[in-house]
C-alpha cells in the first residue's frame, strides 16, 4: 500500500497488529508518500490530526490523501 499525503501536515499515528499495542505519531507534510508491506499492511493506522495553515496547495487548506493498495481474488 502507498499512501500520499497533499495539503496540510497532519500527525499520522502507527500502532500495532491490536488496537491496544503502543502506537507512535509522526509529522507528515505535503508530497510525503508512506509504503506498507508486509505485516505492516496490517498495523493499525490513521491521521490523529490535521494542522492548518501548513500549505498553500489548496485555496481554502485541508488535506488530500491517495491511497493506492493492490488487491487480488481470494
């Protein structure tokens, strides 16, 4: 999976394989591309928050975020 963030920063925040496993936050900025493989694919995952003002890429701010995942028949 790839995931591309443009716009805003935000604070993305991974966790674990459970949803109580320690999870750590990170700054991601506009154009920053994060790639899960593997059992990474599976952590728990997501934006905890946006933080306005950080980019000029869209007129009013906000964020967009593209996900592009493979997926195959079972």
């Amino acid at each position: 999976m790839v995931s591309l963030s443009l716009g805003d920063p935000a604070l993305f925040r991974i966790g674990g394989l459970t949803r109580d496993a320690p999870t750590r936050s990170l700054r991601i900025e506009s154009g920053d591309a994060l790639i899960f493989g593997g059992p990474a694919r599976l952590m728990f995952h997501g934006v905890d928050r946006i933080l306005p003002g950080g980019s000029s890429l869209l007129a009013n701010g906000g964020r967009i975020n593209l996900t592009l995942r493979r997926v195959t028949p079972a």
